[in-house]
C-alpha cells in the first residue's frame, strides 16, 4: 500500500473542515481534483472515509482511524525533513499544539506573540479539545505538544506543570449570590448561567460534571469568549465560570464579584504535555521554554 503524502494532506484537511469545498481550498487545488483524489484513497484502502451529508462531510469510523494515522505520518515526515535539512533551529518548523479554552484565551497568546514575531519561518497549527482528547492525541504521536489542566499519570506521556489557575463563579454585584466568599457550582445552577459555545472545552467539561449528577447544564446565553462572558455577567443576565487569571483581569474595568468554587476540580493546575521530546522539532522546545518563563514573569 502505497500513500500519497499530498492525499493524506487533502484528507486532514477535508476531515478538519468539514467539508470538501473547504478541504480542496485549504489544500490549493480545484474541487474536481480533491474529490478524484480522495475517491482514488477510498479505493485503494477499500472502505469509505466520509459520510456525504447536507451541510458537508462526517468522518466515518474507518475516516477517524486514518486520521490518526496521517496525522502522525505527516509530523514524523516533518521531523525527519527538519532533522536532515542542515538548517534546523528554533526559528523554523511547524507544530501541531491541543489545549483547552483557558490555554487558548488566557496563556497562549501572551506568548505567542514575541514568539512567533521573532521566528517568521515557524508555523503552528492550534485547536482547542477537552483534556481527554487532548491527552489521547499526544498518545497517539498526532500532536506535539499538549495542554491540560490538572496533572495527568499513566499515560507515559512527559508532564510538565507550569501554573495554577482556579475556576472561579463571577456575579454582578447586584446578584444575590455575590454576597457568598464561596459556593458550590451545583448551589449556583439557581441562578442563569452564561457560558462559552458548546463546543469549547469548558462548556463540555462543566456539561459532564452537571451529568454525573443526572442533571443537564443548561447555559441562558452561550458566547465566545470570556470577555463576552463576563459582560453578560456585569449587565446583570446571569453568572458564569471563568479562569481566576480572567476574572481578577475583568473587574480592574467591570463590576464584577469573583466567588470561589467549593468543589476540588475548580482548583487546576496547568501542565504541558508530550510523547517524545528527542522528536520534536527545535522550535518546539523553545515554545516551552517561552510558556515557562511566560508562566514565570507572570
């Protein structure tokens, strides 16, 4: 079985859109020339990869193993270009980073700035997921660099923690509930919530701690971003969880109650994980190099 590197790029991209149209020109090349080349895929592994609906493509069970795969094909096949080239260092390469939503909004980009501004040749590619999937597609050798709240063991993965950052209950100070030091999330759910879009890792990871009491969190408003969350929250709609890091940022300019939560998971520590440090590309070790001292000076 032979396999086309460019096929392999399409399909990710195809499989990260959602849809054919996107994944062609995400890839440069015509919509004729992507669905040729992804029908010559199927037949040669013999099996369907996507489930053809309305609104675009599904992946289907056999589409979500080989994605697994060219993921981590196209990493190593990068990491053995960049290690054969002579000219690797920490001012090129590309890597391929997991985090939830409070890496994402409230830590990566602090970093990323200076970072990617003094390496041009360095690209990144950064999607949010929820812990789980963050940890399973590092086991999987399809990311080179996760990162997770809490500390993470017996997965074999390197852990490295660099900082604290609680969850916290934000109320307008007008709010009945702004009168408690601390509270239970499950006490809060008598009060409106407003929270982040349904797909970002809070809202899953507060929807599945709601569920193991049979329960089902239901935000009032559902937003992107904690800025707009805690607006929300300032006007008077509702109350939301948010990072401590955001909260004591957002009441220098809102009038806002920052209320600590009583459960044991709202207290979270910030690691970065990985698989393999000797194949990760130069440029990935300066990254965590800059998240620590980031995590150092602030």
């Amino acid at each position: 079985m032979h396999f086309d590197f460019r096929d392999l790029e399409l399909f990710i991209s195809i499989a990260e859109s959602e849809s054919l149209t996107r994944g062609a020109r995400r890839s440069n090349i015509s919509l004729t020339a992507a669905s040729t080349r992804l029908k010559g895929l199927e037949e040669q592994l013999g099996c369907r990869l996507f489930y053809r609906e309305t609104r675009g493509v599904r992946l289907t069970p056999s589409g979500t193993r080989l994605l697994r795969h060219a993921r981590s094909i196209l990493l190593r096949v990068a990491a053995a270009k960049a290690d054969f080239s002579g000219l690797e260092n920490d001012h090129s390469g590309h890597l391929r980073i997991l985090a939830n939503t409070t890496a994402i909004t409230e830590i990566l980009p602090g970093v990323l700035t200076s970072f990617l501004a003094q390496r041009p040749g360095v690209t990144i590619d950064l999607q949010e997921a929820s812990n789980r999937d963050i940890i399973r597609t590092v086991c999987e050798g399809s990311a080179d660099l996760g990162i997770v709240s809490d500390l993470i063991k017996g997965t074999g993965l390197e852990v490295i923690p660099f900082a604290t950052d609680n969850l916290v209950l934000v109320a307008a100070k007008q709010n009945p509930l702004s009168s408690c030091s601390t509270i239970s999330f499950f006490d809060s759910l008598t009060e409106p919530h407003i929270c982040l879009h349904e797909a970002s890792s809070l809202f899953t990871f507060l929807q599945a701690i709601t569920l193991e009491t049979g329960e089902v969190f239901k935000p009032r408003v559902q937003v992107f971003g904690f800025e707009s969350v805690c607006r929300l929250v300032e006007s008077g709609v509702g109350v939301g969880v948010v990072p401590e890091s955001c909260a004591l940022r957002y009441i220098q300019t809102m009038e806002l109650q920052i209320i600590k939560l009583s459960e044991a998971w709202a207290r979270r520590r910030r690691c970065l994980i990985l698989k393999d440090r000797d194949s990760m590309p130069q440029c990935g070790h300066a990254l965590i190099e800059a998240i620590l001292e980031h995590s150092a000076d602030s």
